[in-house]
C-alpha cells in the first residue's frame, strides 16, 4: 500500500508540471490499444532525466551491410547556471534578464547614464527589443570608468545586437553567429510511454514531437502504439563556441510499430526543396493525417448500432471521438476549403471541410474556434482550426471527427488514404547516395540495441554521413 501511494504521488507530481501527454504501457492483452499518460516538459526534463553515459563494449558491431561505422559514447551535458548580475571581467557585465525586469531598471542598479539609456532604445526604434525583454534574455554590458561603451542583446542562441559606442554616439547592428552542427543517434524500445522513453534516451520533447509529425501519416499515435514498438532517430545538435544550444532536424528515423518497420530520411534537392521520403523514395507526408490530434485516447469508436449516451437511444455513431483535455488544439487533417464554422446542432461548435471533390471533414464539440475560421476560408494541413471542448451533446471534453468520400461516411481508423507521390526521378541517385549512409546507420543502430538489450546513445561521425559541418550534405 505505502508503494502504491508513493507511486500515486509521483505520477500525480508528474502531471502538475508537464504540458505533453504520451502513450502509457500498461499491462494489458495482445492487440489492445494504449491508454495516455503524461509526457515531460522539456524543461523539466532537462533536470529530472539524465542523459546516460552509457558505456559501449569495445567491439564493433557491423552493420547489416558489412560496413564498420563509428559510435562513441554520448555523455551528460551540466551547464553552469548563470547568476542574475555576473562580472565576466574587468569591464563586461552579464545581467540575465529577470521577470519584471527592464532595462531602465538595470541601468539603475548599474547607475549607468539616462542619456545613454535613451540614445540606445530610440536607436532600436519600432523593433522595441530593449523595450520588450523576456525574462532568461542575456545582456552583456562593457563599462569602462562607469560609462558604457557598448550593449549586446542575445535575441535567441544564434542571433545578437550590438550597440557600440562610437565617438559619442552609439551604433547598431545586428550580428548571426554560424552553429556548429553535430549529429547523435539514440534507439530505444517503448516499456513506458514514447515521452518517458524518449526523454530516457535523451531526446528532447520536441525531437519527440518530431518524429511523430514525421510518421503520423502512416502511425496513429493515440491508437496504434504497443509495448516493445522501437525507434531510432538520428538528429542533429546544434552548438554554438562549443557550448550545446538545443537539438536541430531529425535527419533519419525509423518507428518499429507493431513488427513493421517505418523509416524515413529528410532529403533536400537541387532546388531547395526539403522534405522527408520512405527509403523507396516516397514522401511522407500524405494528402490527410490520420488523426486530428496529438497523443488522445479514442473513447468511442465507428459504429453505426451505437447507443447514444445522453439520448438513450440506437443512433449511428458515423465517426470517431478522441478524448483530450479541454482546449487541446485540433488540427486539419488536410488541406481545403471552409464549408461552414458555427453551430450544428447536436455537433456544438463544429467545422466542416472540403478537399478536392470527393473528401470531406468534419470536428464537432469544439470549445472555439481558432483566429480567422469562418465560412469560405481555407486551410492547410496541420493547421490549427479550434480546440477541443464540450459544445452540443457531449458528455465531456472531445473531438468528433468524421470523414466521408463522395458523401458516404468512412472510418478514419480505417479508410484508405490517397497514395504520396513519389521523389522526382531527377533526384533519385541523389537521394540513393544521401540516404545509404544514414539507413545503414539505422542499421547498426538496431543491431547495437539488439547486442546490448538496452537504449543505445550515440555521437556519429559527419563525414562518414556525408554530411558537413553545416549540417548540410557534402559536396
């Protein structure tokens, strides 16, 4: 008893300070479905999982096609956590922004000048980044015999301002340093949830999110996860003067659902076009998602002999409802055009979409709608049309979504959808050479969990990815 209320309290814990939800595997029969549990925030994750600095035996396992590739061991990252008012030297100051802070303020604790206060905000004129600071932003200050002599304003990792003194003016400019990409590797199989173990094999939340939206046209996420499903992902990191910043691009994936293997590769062509594509070289991205919301679990299913719950009678349940905190953001599931966006009787707030002639959508219950839905609109696919709620008659918070082709109402469990073009043939001995080195690293990926029984983190090799320091393919 006293285990299963410390276990009680720390899932309860647990779901006060995370914003995702993900797939909990609980113990159930073969071919059930999974039920949802809480997934981490990325910031919280940073503290409470550690990335583990798994030790790799001294043999090398070879991949499937014979090939010897590299793996080194990727080990924790500490940063030092910096001080709100920190003296770098003699004359730089770094001041991290705190909540409520401005810079009138700082320049107060410094006693720099007004004047030079004033000078630098007008300089900044209609952009007002000095007049919007955001706690967590760093500001570098070089004071030199109490007067400044410049001011350097971190917009994001990559990017800065600059205000320097020359003479007895300031000037501005706005400098971009260059990252430095680095690629790792980690696989691991799903015992918990695809959050927790993700996050244990020290991808981020929004790698996660990633390899979701990367294989949501072919995976139902909120339906088809099981116990023992695996993935790989190979992904880049993104540092900047040797200090890790945050994780880039999923370059390769694979997602072992259900004992059939899904791999993807991200491929930009000659012409700048980025997308991801099967290793047969067909898109991943369909005409429709499969599902119009993230990480949900079904509550009721198709079926036209259903009881309905509040009438209390037989009456056709003609799509599927997804259960998901109020508010959730649904998505459309494809591009098209705004039938209508209002209420629908027993639908509550709904909006009904058209794609093409033959398909058409429909997302009842909702709470709102999102900015600029209305009647004769379009949309595109993945944008957020409103959110989940309780309009009409409903029970509690859902989405009702429906799906029909050529008027007759389908399963969106079910139904085929339209087939992805394949990659233009003019690209495809290119995409062949770029892909072969990350799909044999998948390779080995698996074959080094197979061998260990256990995640597998890794530091990979650019060159031999064929990938250059810009995180680019190599010439």
């Amino acid at each position: 008893m006293r285990r299963a209320n410390r276990r009680r309290t720390q899932l309860l814990s647990s779901a006060a300070v995370v914003t995702l939800a993900a797939i909990a595997l609980v113990n159930r029969g073969p071919g059930e479905a999974l039920p949802i549990a809480p997934g981490g925030d990325e910031r919280t994750a940073a503290f409470e999982i550690a990335l583990p600095a798994q030790q790799l035996p001294s043999a090398v396992v070879e991949s499937g096609n014979g090939k010897r590739l590299p793996f080194e061991p990727l080990v924790a990252r500490v940063e030092r956590a910096q001080t709100p008012l920190e003296k770098q030297d003699d004359e730089w100051v770094n001041v991290t922004v705190a909540p409520g802070d401005n810079l009138s303020l700082i320049f107060s604790r410094l006693k720099l000048s007004k004047r030079d206060l004033h000078e630098i905000v007008t300089l900044d004129g209609k952009d007002r980044n000095l007049r919007n600071l955001r706690p967590g932003q760093l500001l570098r200050l070089l004071v030199k015999q109490d007067r400044l002599d410049g001011l350097v304003l971190e917009l994001d990792h990559l990017n800065s301002l600059h205000f320097t003194r020359r003479d007895d003016r300031f000037e501005l400019s706005l400098e971009t340093a260059t990252p430095e990409i680095q690629v790792a590797a980690a696989t691991t199989e799903i015992t918990r949830s695809l959050f927790l173990d993700g996050q244990k094999a020290g991808l981020a939340d929004g790698t996660i999110m990633q390899l979701t939206e990367i294989f949501g046209w072919d995976i139902d996420f909120a339906l088809d996860i099981r116990a023992h499903d695996r993935f790989s992902v190979i992904y880049e990191e993104i540092y900047k003067d040797g200090k890790y910043i945050k994780p880039g691009r999923i370059l390769a994936a694979e997602f072992m659902n259900k004992g059939k293997s899904h791999r993807a590769v991200l491929f930009e062509n000659a012409a700048g076009d980025t997308a991801y594509y099967s290793e047969d070289g067909k898109a991943m991205r369909k005409a429709f998602l499969r599902t119009p919301v993230n990480f949900t679990r079904i509550s009721s299913k198709f079926n036209l002999q259903r009881r309905h719950p509040i009438l209390n009678t037989i009456r056709a349940h003609r799509g599927v409802d997804y259960a998901a905190p109020h508010g959730t953001p649904v998505r459309a599931t494809a591009n098209g055009s705004i039938r209508s966006a209002g209420t629908k009787g027993g639908y509550g707030l709904a909006v009904e979409l058209q794609h093409g002639k033959a398909y058409r959508t429909l997302y009842a219950h909702l709470s709102r709608f999102a900015k600029g839905i209305k009647r004769g609109g379009s949309v595109r696919q993945g944008q957020i049309i409103g959110y989940v709620g309780k309009s009409g008659l409903a029970t509690g918070p859902h989405l009702h979504y429906e799906f029909r082709v050529n008027g007759v109402h389908r399963n969106p469990l079910t139904v085929d959808l339209p087939k992805s073009e394949p990659l233009d043939a003019r690209y495809a001995a290119d995409f062949r050479r770029h892909a072969t080195p990350l799909l044999d690293q998948l390779d080995e990926l698996y074959a080094r969990f197979d061998v260990e029984k256990s995640t597998v983190v890794a530091q990979l090799d650019l060159a031999s990815l064929g990938i250059g320091e810009n995180g680019r393919a190599a010439n």
